[in-house]
C-alpha cells in the first residue's frame, strides 16, 4: 500500500516530520502538475494556497491539509496553476479534513500576513459583489469581513480565509481576482500583492468603503500597461458577472485611478 504523501512548503515541511514521502512546492503550479493528476491515493498538505491546489491536483481523492494563509483553497473544490500566462482553474475535490494549527502560523512572516489578508478581503468583496451571489455565500463573505474588522489572531485570519473560500465555492470571484491575473502573469507580481494594489481602486469604483477592513498602507507597484492588463482580465467571464459594468475603457480607469 502506498504510503500517505505530503505535500508542503520548504519552510512548513518541519511541522510534520512523521511524513517520509514528500512534495516540496516552490511556487505557484504551472500546468506541468497536470502529468501526475490523480496519481496519489493520499495526500496531506501542510501550507497555502499553492500548496494545498497542487495537493488536490495530484490527489485522487480528497486531501487532509493544514492551511499556513488564509488564501481558502481549503474550502472550495478548484485548483489553480498557470500555462505560461494563462491561468487554469482545475476542478477538483473539496477536503475532507481542515485544521488550522496555531503553532504552524505562529510566526507567519508579516509581508505573507498582509497580503493574505488582501485574499481574503478580495474573495469576500468579489463574491458580495456578483450578480450569482446567495443568501448563503452573502452571509460567508459578512462573517469573513467581521473577523477582518477585529484585532485577529494568525488563526482568526486563517479562519476568515475559510469562510471566505467557502463563499467562492457558492459564488465565484469576479473583477478583483480577474485583474490581478494578468498583473501575476505579465509581472511576476504576487497573487495577494496584485490584490493590495487593485483593492482601493476597484473599491472606490465599486462605492465600497474599505478602511475599517486594511491596516496597511497603499501598496504601489512599478508602471505597467493598463491597456494589456484590461484586455487580458477580460478574457476571464468571471469578470462579466460583476454587478456594474465592466468594459476595457472602465477598467483602464480603475487602473490608472
């Protein structure tokens, strides 16, 4: 019988040295992972969210992970990874089993805790702000911000992170997440700092006061071409189901605000 594989971070694979089989992820999965899905009758996964996708890819069944962010893919039933600048959303199982660890995320550097935080305040906000949106998913993204307003622990966050993956898998993200696709693919900028930067501008759009949720300051990245980014965020339908609307000429202003 095969042995359980663990699947984890170079800096999480520590917290569970029982494990003799691992899978070290150094980064966001690109479509290469796609080779071994389904290939590891069990998996765990110990770290976040590109961690626990590549976990659920290469798992045929549902995993047991232990999230180290509050990035939720350890409540919704998809997988991220990337050909080339295309990014990919792989369906697959939700997990069975989800614990967040104090003692893994005690010492959660403070650059990953913010812009963990700009995920979870995206996934609510993009799901409150869709045209599917549910009495259910409206009520997950409410629970997720009240944390988000409070002095929360790296557990209450991971939490929030939760409830709010919980949220997208009713109903999917729509202009937040689609734009910062091509700002992760284009430049290699992170996935959380894209959001940082695109959350004042789309909030201001979206008439959405945002202040009693961030405790950060503004987050600026260098110059970048506003017309690709638009073109390529519009790609993703996602992006249509935005309650306002959304043309390439709407998003050029959000991005240039």
């Amino acid at each position: 019988m095969q042995e359980t594989l663990l699947v984890c971070s170079r800096s999480t694979k520590k917290y569970l040295p029982e494990y003799s089989r691992t899978f070290v992820v150094t980064g966001a999965a690109t479509k290469e992972i796609l080779d071994f899905e389904g290939s590891e009758a069990s998996v765990v996964a110990i770290g976040g969210g590109a961690v626990i996708d590549t976990a659920k890819i290469i798992s045929k069944n549902p995993i047991t992970c232990y999230p180290t962010t509050a990035a939720g893919s350890s409540n919704t039933s998809h997988s991220v990874c990337w050909d080339g600048t295309r990014k990919l959303s792989i369906k697959r199982e939700v997990p069975k089993d989800v614990y967040v660890v104090e003692d893994f995320i005690r010492d959660l550097p403070p650059m990953v805790k913010e812009n963990t935080m700009y995920d979870v305040l995206s996934h609510c906000l993009d799901s409150m702000w869709s045209v599917n949106k549910t009495r259910e998913s409206t009520k997950l993204a409410e629970q997720a911000l009240d944390i988000l307003k409070q002095d929360y622990t790296n557990s209450e966050l991971v939490e929030a992170g939760n409830i709010a993956g919980t949220a997208i898998e009713i109903c999917p993200t729509t202009i937040l997440h689609s734009l910062s696709y091509p700002i992760t693919a284009f430049y290699n900028i992170s996935h959380g700092r894209a959001l940082g930067y695109l959350l004042p501008r789309v909030c201001d759009y979206m008439n959405f006061d945002f202040s009693e949720y961030n405790k950060y300051p503004p987050v600026d990245l260098p110059a970048m071409d506003y017309f690709l980014i638009a073109n390529n965020a519009l790609k993703y339908n996602k992006i249509h189901d935005t309650m306002k609307k959304i043309n390439v000429d709407t998003l050029i202003g959000i991005l240039s605000s």
